[in-house]
C-alpha cells in the first residue's frame, strides 16, 4: 500500500534515498526551478513598462510620488515576505512556500485589468510582492541547497538569468501589445498564463530540498552566526557589505523602473521605444549573469561587486544628460550589465559566508534589505522628481551607488584561498 501511494504521489512524497550535492547531480530538479523563475520574473515584467502609462492615462495622475507609490508597496510587502521565506523555511519546506506565493499571484492580473482605481493597482502590488517573496526566495534556497559549495555562482547566475531575462520579454511584450491593442487588457493576458503554469509546475514537478540541507551540514566548515539579524544586515564585513550593496542595488532599480518610461516619455519617445529601453536593461542583467555567474566561482568576489556598482553609478550619472534615443539604449546595456555583475555575486557570497542551519534565515534578511530599497527609492525617486526636476533623482542615486561601491572597497576583503586570482 504504502508503494502504491509514493507512485500515486510522486513529488509530494519526499524521496528519502541518499542525496547527493551538485548541479550535475540534480539537474532535472534544478531546470524546473529555472523555468519556475522564469515565470516569477514575468509576472514583474508584466508591469514594467505599462504601470506609470497607466497612471498617468487611465487615472489621470501627474504627482511623481503617487504615480511611484505601486512600487513603494511593492519593494515593502516583498522585503517582509523576503524574510518571513527565509524564516519560515526551515520549519514548513521550500516547496509549500512555493505554492502558496503562486496562489496569492492568480488575482494579480485581473486586478489589474479590471481596475476601477488607483486603489486597486496598489493592492494588486501588495499580492504580487508577496508572491515575489515566497516564489523567488524559494527558488533561490532551493538551488543552492541542491549545487553545495563549489557552483553556487554559476547557479546563482542561472536562476537569476531567467527571472531577469523573463521580465525584459514580458517588459517588450506588454510594451508591444500595448501600442497594438491598448495597455488594458490584453497585455495583463500574460500574467494570468503565468501564475497557472507556476503554480502547476510548483505542484507537480518541485520536490523539497531539506534531505540536501541535511547532508550539507554534515560537511560544511563554515562557523555559525552568533546573531543572523545583525550579523547579515551589518556587523559581519562580508554578509554586511552585500547587503548593503543589494539596498543601494534595488534602490537605483526601482528609480530606473518608476522614473525612466515618464522621462523617455517626457522626451517624446513612442510606448513601443519606451518599451525597448526598459527592456534592454533586464534583458543585459539577464543574460550577463550566464557569464557574471560563473565568474563569482572562479574570481575576487569583491571585486565583481566593486566594479559592477561603479559601472552602475556611472550609467546613472550619464543617463541624466542622454538626450537621444540611442544614448538612453546605450546606458541602459551599462547598468545591466553593472547589475549582471553584483546579483549572483551577492548571494553567492552569502551562501559561501553562512552555515547551512543559518543561509536560508540570512539570504532572507539580505532580500529583506535588497528589496525594501524598492521602496527607499521610489520615495527619494518621487519626492526629489516633484521638488526639483525628472533629471535630480537619477544623478542623485547615481552618487549613492558610487559610495555603495567605495564601501565594498574598503570594508570586503577576498580570501586567496578561495580564488583562483589574489585579491588584496
């Protein structure tokens, strides 16, 4: 009897067989925690370039500020959620959290379609900030449970390769469908098709992770935290300087995601060459991290983290005087591939810095303050575009993620033990 059901089951029945550690050794798990990614990644996509044309054409608002408030929700209800996952999943499993973050995305799109108000877009971001929450965080622990130690940037690289270069081509095809058909409702089509095929993967193609987490931790060197909060967000040099690196990372993001289709359009630009530029940027910052990936297993981690944070505070600094449409398209291929960099980076480190029984807690306090700078900066981003003018804000965030990248500088340091090439 007790066969018969484990065949009937199949994925919810974990397998208690010796596991091994390594991409090779889990790789048809490990694909269909990339495609699920992916959908994680589109369903943010669906929103990039429509949400401020919305505001501005269907609710007829003009106030920077209120315009960047979905996104202020958003990077809020996503930081707590990022925690609450990291928390949570040692004590429920990875895959259940998992679930639940596709089931909170099925409203999503039809909110938005459906929308009567402004109201409504700022609860649809609320769901879809938990969704990104519990979804992304879990794949994210769930591959580097199943990799171990010695690829855990290539991983890193791949997943985040598909959540980003899902939300370039659902930015372009929403932009697209837009210009075609209108921004309601078809290009929020996509979203419903999302959330059902990664909440149907997540049910029946996912198994859990924590017989993988058990065998790493019979081999792992890595001493534990003595406080993970404070360790994580600061008091450690390494865990502390990502973690600040990630708040300053998302904060120029969620300025570039508010701010750059209402200055694109400002210039005169068309939806459909908005939607290219806005594109571009996750589209480089995707595809970078199949080669930035691999990089963080073999070179100086601080180092990719420094010269990424400077190549993107260099793009912003620049993106305030571009005038023509070539100029923006070039800056944008910069940040990306600034931000390519950094992203596996960061948790790659995190997950070579923390014990097994702390990493899912620690990625969670680290996309805790990696995302509320979603937040952080559509509030500086709005305030600063209706006190001053649309050009402030850019060229202000650029300088803070040029002092992102000095603290790295000077706080990080790169064991040679670990590298193939010294860093000092």
């Amino acid at each position: 009897m007790a066969n018969i059901l484990r065949i009937f089951l199949g994925n919810f029945v974990p397998e208690m067989k010796k596991v091994q550690l390594g991409l090779k050794e889990n790789l048809p798990q490990f694909t269909w925690l990339v495609l699920v990614n992916a959908f994680v990644g589109g369903m943010v996509g669906m929103e990039r370039t429509l949400l401020p044309a919305l505001a501005q054409g269907a609710f007829s608002m003009s106030a920077h500020s209120a315009i960047l408030s979905f996104i202020v929700v958003f990077g809020i209800t996503k930081a707590i959620s990022n925690y609450y996952t990291g928390v949570l999943a040692s004590r429920f499993g990875r895959r259940r959290l998992l679930i639940a973050g596709w089931i909170i995305a099925l409203p999503i799109p039809f909110m938005i379609m459906y929308a009567p108000s402004w109201n409504w877009i700022i609860a649809a971001n609320v769901l879809l900030g938990i969704n990104q929450g519990l979804t992304w965080s879990s794949t994210v622990i769930m591959k580097i449970d199943l990799v171990g130690e010695k690829q855990r940037g290539f991983a890193m690289g791949l997943n985040e390769f598909a959540g980003y270069l899902a939300v370039a081509l659902m930015a372009f095809l929403t932009g697209w469908l837009a210009a075609r058909y209108g921004i309601r409702p078809y290009p929020f089509y996509t979203g419903v098709v999302l959330s059902l095929l990664g909440l149907f993967v997540s049910i029946f193609m996912i198994k859990d992770t924590r017989h993988h987490v058990a065998a790493e931790k019979t081999v792992s060197q890595v001493p534990r935290l003595k406080n993970i909060f404070f360790d994580s967000s600061w008091r450690h040099p390494q865990l502390g300087s990502v973690t600040q690196a990630g708040l300053i990372n998302n904060l120029n993001d969620g300025m570039a995601w508010g701010i750059f289709p209402v200055l694109l359009a400002s210039k005169g630009f068309s939806i459909a060459e908005i939607g290219l530029v806005t594109a571009v940027y996750p589209a480089v910052w995707g595809i970078g991290q199949l080669f930035t990936g691999k990089m963080a297993d073999r070179f100086c981690k601080k180092d990719l983290l420094f010269i990424g944070m400077v190549l993107q505070a260099v793009a912003l600094l620049l993106f305030a005087w571009a005038s023509q449409w070539i100029h923006f398209m070039l800056l944008s291929m910069v940040l990306g591939w600034g931000t390519a960099m950094v992203y596996p980076t960061f948790l790659a480190t995190i997950a070579e810095n923390t014990h097994p029984s702390d990493r899912s807690q620690s990625i969670g306090i680290f996309r805790l303050w990696r995302d509320l700078g979603y937040a952080i900066g559509a509030i500086i981003t709005g305030l600063l575009a209706d006190w001053f003018e649309i050009n402030f804000p850019i060229f202000f965030i650029g300088l803070l993620t040029l002092g992102s990248a000095i603290i790295i500088k000077v706080r990080m340091n790169c064991p040679t033990k670990n590298w193939s090439l010294s860093c000092q």
